[in-house]
C-alpha cells in the first residue's frame, strides 16, 4: 500500500525533505541558527495544526509540476485529511485522503469509490495507536543535534535573523550559493537526483497503482530527467517564527543544473512553501461511507504483497 499511498505524498513528500535539509543545513550556534533550532522543536511539538504545502517545480523557466496540499492533523489516534491537487502537462488531478476511525480512506478526483486501506496488526494497526507514537528518546536526539552541530561547522553564520516587528517575531533567512555548498553535500543531492531520475523511468508503474485512477506516468513523463553535469547551484531558505518560538511560514528553494540524455542543459528550479495555521485547534475533514460506493484494499503477510478485494460493494 505503500506505492499508492506515495501519490497522495507527493506534495508533502518533496516540500518535507526541501524543508527538512533547508533546516538543518544552517545548524551551529550564531543567534539566527539558536532561534531556528529552538523553532524547529517547538513546532514539531504541536501535533494539531493545518500545513497548507505549495510545492512548484521549473524547467528552464517553465513550470512543469505544481502540487498543491492542505493538510490537517488532529493530534489524536493518527486523525487526519489532506487535500492533494496535482498538475503536470496540463492536467489536473487531485486525491482526497482521511485518516479517521482507524481507517485509511482515498478518493481520486473524477471517481466516486472511496478506497477503505484496511491495516491489519502486521503492519500497525491504526485504530487506540496513533501515528506518531514511535518518537526518538530524548537521549537519541540531544545525541543527534551534536552531531549535526560538528558537521554544519561555519554554515551556521550563513544564517541571520531579524526582528519582526514589536510582537516578539523573527525573520530567519539562509542562503548557499556555489562555492558556498559543501562539496559532499553537493555530491551526495547530485547522485540523489540523477539516480532517481533513472530509477523513475526504469520501473514500469505497478498496476495497482494505476488502479487509483491517478495518472503517475503522466506525472512521471513531466519531470526533467538529468543524467550528467547534475549540480547544486543554490540553497535558500526563509523562515517565520512567532514570539512562541513556532515556525507560521517557511519557504525554500533549490536550483539544480544540470544535461539530460540528449545532452541538453536544464536550469531547474525547485520552490516549497509551507504554512501552519490553527495550532491546537484543527479538525480533520471526516467523510461518511453511508451509501458510498467501497472499494476495500487489505494488507498481506509483510513479506507479500497486498491484495484489493470487495470491489464495487456498498458500505452500509
């Protein structure tokens, strides 16, 4: 179920790993990374909250694939819903997602059967756990903040801070152009790219995930393949943190060179934009399978893969 479950991530996916290697990439301990370090905690404490994720991907100045997602977490028994709309060569495709009485429930734009994930005890069952329950001691991450600490060294001067404001607000901004990127950060996002890139177009899109009704070759076919000369050109991050030490608004971008097969340069342009709203006071959107048309999907062993069945019934 994972592979159908990756659609509805592709908005939250690519915006979290920008977001979360735009984070860290300026850890150390000037003033700016002290407030963001302290931000990142205090935000990552708030399990309730709306993420509204904005993610636009640019080739050579043309837009090619826009994802946008609202996102809303309950906080409580693994609750939630994410709206995910999708456009990538000129179509539009969006997937609706709940989370609620220890159900994982889908629907694709255009369709009218909901997809009941049913998850057995071999995989976590939802329902009295919680999505977040597997959390790091606070052994494991005081350890895992000094290491990030050593590796960052000098990066963290690259990040200021500024006052936002009388309320007690702080801008954060961090930039990293050329020479300015460490060179194994730069090799290892370099591999990252061309090897997903070849990756995406050796695997043939698994028939149950075309299935959902979401078109992933269209949305495949739609992203740039580079395959040589792949480089990071720029890293930038710009952050907004309440007098509550929460982050409210985040944005990053990337900048990638690069060759595809053909041999012809690309200037990509990768931009996220996140924020978080109704902290501590957000309620997932609920849907109620009363008279809907159900398709239910059910996990097997771990080691197999998972079987759909009861199509077509009617949940009562």
């Amino acid at each position: 179920m994972n592979k159908k479950l990756a659609l509805l991530g592709v908005g939250v996916a690519v915006g979290s790993m920008m977001l979360v290697t735009s984070v860290y990439a300026g850890v150390g301990d000037a003033p700016g990374y002290e407030t963001f370090k302290a931000a990142v905690k205090q935000t990552a404490a708030v399990s309730n909250v709306t993420r509204n994720v904005n993610v636009t991907l640019e080739d050579n100045g043309t837009q090619v694939v826009q994802v946008s997602s609202v996102i809303k977490s309950s906080g409580k028994d693994g609750a939630g819903s994410a709206d995910v709309k999708v456009t990538s060569g000129g179509e539009v495709q969006t997937i609706r997602f709940y989370s609620q009485d220890g159900q994982r429930i889908m629907q694709t734009g255009g369709s009218d059967v909901y997809k009941v994930i049913d998850v057995d005890d071999a995989h976590g069952k939802l329902e009295g756990r919680g999505m977040n329950k597997h959390e790091p001691s606070p052994e494991a991450l005081s350890d895992g903040e000094h290491v990030l600490d050593a590796l960052v060294g000098n990066l963290k001067n690259y990040v200021t801070e500024t006052n936002a404001g009388t309320g007690g607000g702080k801008e954060l901004h961090f930039q990293l152009t050329g020479s300015q990127i460490p060179a194994v950060v730069n090799t290892v996002g370099s591999l990252l790219i061309k090897h997903g890139a070849m990756a995406s177009t050796e695997k043939a899109v698994p028939a149950e995930v075309q299935s959902l009704g979401f078109d992933v070759a269209a949305l495949r076919d739609a992203l740039p393949k580079l395959t040589s000369d792949v480089k990071l050109d720029e890293i930038e991050m710009n952050s907004s943190v309440d007098s509550d030490l929460h982050i409210t608004h985040q944005s990053g971008s990337l900048y990638v060179s690069g060759k595809d097969a053909q041999g012809t340069a690309h200037q990509l342009v990768l931009h996220i934009d996140m924020a978080l709203s109704s902290m501590n006071s957000t309620v997932p959107d609920t849907v109620d399978l009363t008279g809907k048309t159900v398709e239910h999907i059910q996990f097997e062993k771990p080691e197999g893969r998972f079987g759909r069945g009861h199509e077509g019934n009617h949940a009562s």
